[in-house]
C-alpha cells in the first residue's frame, strides 16, 4: 500500500432507508475512548406464524416447504457488533451531527503508518478516529497527527506529530515504482501522492545518460532511475536522507549507477557537473553482464558491455517547491569554459524545477512561475517548448490546498546562463 487513501467504507455501505436497522446504536459517548462493547446490536428478524390458510407473499418454494412440513419458521435474533459496521457507521453515530458534513476519511500513508492532518473542529475526537481507522484499516498499525506548528516546518521538510493510536514506530518500508525503500518516516521527508510525477520524470531519462537530483530524499527519482541503467549523482542536505539513500541503494543494488551525497543543493550544482566530467575524463564506466547463452548451443561466451559516463549532465531534477527556484542563480556558469563540450547540436541540460502557485484555469500560474524564474536565474522566460531557449513547459503536479497547486516546471539552461564566468 502507498498511495493516500480513503479509509474503508466497509459492509455497511450503501444502505437505503429500508436497510436502517442494520445500522449501528447511535453512541453520543464524545470523545472519551473508543468503547467497541457500546456498537452490539440484536436484530429481531422476522418470525412468522403459519396458519391454515398460508400467506400469498410467500414464494412457492417456501409454500410448498411449509405444506409438507419440510421446512419449519422459527424466530431468529441476528447479532451485529462492532466488527460488522465500517469506519463511516461507527464515526457517524460518535460524532454529534454538527460535525457530519465533512466527516475525516482520508490520510496519507508511509508503510503502516497513517498520516493524518485533523481539521481543528474534529481535534477532541481524534483518538476516537484513530482506533476505528487502526481497526477498519488493513496493514496500517500506527496512526499520528500532524501538529500544526506555524513556522516550525523543519528546512529538511520533516514535521511535528502526535501518535493517536498504535505504537510509535515510525521505521517504515514502502515500495515504489517497483523499488524497495525502508527509513525512518519522523527524519526523512516522503510523500507517496508523489509516485506517479516520480515516474513521469524518471521515464523521460534514458539508460547511459546522467542526472543530478539536487534534492533526491531518500532516492524515489534516483533509485528507480538507476534501475533502469540511468547515472544518477542524489544529492540530499539532510545526513539522515542520505543514510537511507545508501540503505536503498544497497537494497536495490543500484550502486554502480546511484551515487549519494550531502551537500547544500546550491553548491551541489557546479560540484555535480564537475565530479561528471572528472568522472567522464577517468574513464569510469559499468560493465553489464550478457544474458548467458543457453547451454545447447556452444556459442562463445559473449563480452560484456560497457557503458562509460557520458561528460555531461543530461537533466537536473529540484524537488523542493518551496524554495527552489531560488536556487536557480546556480546554474549561472554550470559549464563555464566547457562551451566545446555542447558542439555539433548537443542539448543543453533540461532543469526540472518544482514550485507552487496559484490555482486557477487560465495562463496565471504558468505566467507567475516564468516570471520568478526569469527573476531567479536572470534570464527572461516564457511559457512554451522546453527544447527552445528561453521557453518552459509547466506541468501541473497536484493539489496541494484550497488556493494552491504544486508544479514542474522544465527548460533547458540556456547557454548565456550555463557558460556565464564562475564568480
Ligand atoms: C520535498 S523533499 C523532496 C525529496 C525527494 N526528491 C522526493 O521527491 O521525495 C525536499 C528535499 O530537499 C532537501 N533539502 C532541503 N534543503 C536543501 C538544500 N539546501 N540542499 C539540498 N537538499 C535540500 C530536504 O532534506 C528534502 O529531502
């Protein structure tokens, strides 16, 4: 399970008005904790005397049964406890009808952990709300809180939260676009509403290229990207970030292509387009082994192929929206007095810079993000073709409230900007 989900409806969805006495006893308890004994619950079914002349609702097989005294009505109690009604059953007839309109379901996960972000109004009922997600939910074992503590988001975009119910264990294991990353949930950021824009990027690298992820985490661009043969420098500010890149490299077995380090993003730049071209000019390189031959022929063993380290970076990845864009003045002599390296129609490095704007249907996002990107990397931007100077494509990632939106914004370095001198 990765994905951001809706807790369980459960057997007790979809009742029409006819069904309400299967629903459960309605326990204003408040916001004490969870009493399951309270969600019991006997329904007397029908239990129907038969006299001499039968009822004619009843069907002709039951008819008949009862004729020859082959089948017998007898009264029957069903008992429904707390097990038999879903999370939105138990939540509703908990909560006091005032709080029924936007009644919490969705959290994110990490592994077993569920992440919630608890609206103020529903803060007194939280434990509640926990233990019935803990039980209606598969595989989830811990649910936290964030704490809402204006300003104190931490740079290495960690947060604050509370353990409502389950044991604090945050030591996670998720898999993502088919790697497996184990880490800490409370030191590292990780958010798995970002798989698919994870994919999107990493199928636009190609097997032998190089790519420098600025602010890689733990490695959900770097890792599966360095499955499929791509060179990848990840880089990561945070020494816990970087800890657990190593850990999933290893796992992964990507350590030919995935290199880790930990440094501040705006240096990591000029450091990551240098340690390439060095590593280009020692001739490094991965060896991949040939399948190998099927034992009935008596082929010779085939070479292995090699593949070197090309001197360039082909794209520069910056997911850390808030802020990244301000790094933009970094790449102002990226390649200083490496012009011959981009000769014969070579392309410049792509940059995909991740940001957040405004919602809205018309160009006033696109138009907000080319100006501060023009402002930030002191070349004038437009919205249009990331291939053409000057132009930047702006895909649009996902919602992240009412008024806001997160963004990719790509565009390859122009060449005024990536040979400018170094200061
Ligand atoms: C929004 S997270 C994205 C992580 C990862 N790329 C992903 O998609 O899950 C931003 C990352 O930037 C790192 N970070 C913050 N400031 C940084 C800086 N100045 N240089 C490099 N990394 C930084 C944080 O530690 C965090 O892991």
């Amino acid at each position: 399970m990765s994905q951001s989900e809706k807790v369980n409806k459960g057997s007790g969805e979809g009742k029409t008005q006819d069904m309400a006495i299967f629903s459960p006893p309605v326990v204003r308890s408040g916001a004490g904790a969870l009493n399951r004994a309270l969600f019991t619950k006997t329904v007397n079914l029908a239990a129907a005397a038969v006299n001499d002349n039968q009822p004619d609702t009843w069907g002709t097989a039951l008819k008949e049964g009862v004729e020859k005294k082959e089948l017998d009505v007898i009264p029957y109690e069903l008992k429904l406890d707390y097990d038999y009604w879903s999370y939105h059953d138990i939540i509703t007839s908990i909560l006091p009808e005032e709080l029924h309109d936007d009644i919490p379901s969705g959290f994110n996960t990490a592994g077993h952990v569920a992440h919630m972000n608890l609206r103020e109004r529903y803060i007194p009922y939280k434990k509640v709300i926990a233990e019935l997600i803990l039980d209606k939910t598969q595989n989830i074992r811990t649910v936290i809180n964030k704490v809402d503590n204006v300003g104190a988001e931490s740079e290495f975009r960690t947060f604050q939260y509370e353990v409502l119910a389950g044991p604090d264990d945050m030591q996670v294991q998720v898999t993502e676009n088919n790697c497996v990353f184990e880490f800490d949930y409370a030191k590292v950021y990780w958010n798995s509403k970002l798989e698919a824009e994870h994919r999107r990027l990493i199928n636009m690298f190609e097997p032998g290229e190089v790519v420098c992820d600025v602010m890689a985490g733990i490695g959900p661009f770097a890792v599966p990207a360095g499955k499929k043969g791509v060179f990848v420098w990840a880089n990561d500010m945070n020494p816990e970030s970087n800890k657990y890149m190593q850990v999933a490299i290893n796992r992964n077995k990507v350590s030919q292509y995935v290199r880790p380090f930990c440094q501040d993003g705006r240096t990591f730049i000029h450091h990551a387009a240098d340690s390439v071209l060095e590593a280009h000019k020692a001739s490094e390189h991965v060896l991949i082994a040939p399948k190998p031959p099927s034992r009935a022929k008596k082929a010779p063993k085939p070479e292995p192929k090699r593949v070197d380290i090309p001197p360039t970076i082909s794209h520069f990845v910056m997911n850390l929206p808030a802020t990244a864009i301000e790094f933009l003045g970094c790449y102002r002599g990226v390649y200083a007095g490496h012009e011959d390296l981009f000769e014969g129609g070579k392309l410049m490095p792509m940059v995909h810079v991740h940001c957040f704007s405004f919602k809205a249907d018309d160009e006033t996002p696109r138009n907000d993000i080319c100006e501060r990107i023009t402002k930030y990397l002191g070349f004038k931007v437009k919205p249009g073709n990331p291939d053409v100077e000057g132009e930047v494509a702006v895909h649009d990632v996902r919602d992240v409230a009412p008024a806001k939106r997160m963004f990719c914004a790509s565009f390859r370095i122009p060449r005024e900007a990536a040979f400018a001198k170094r200061d």
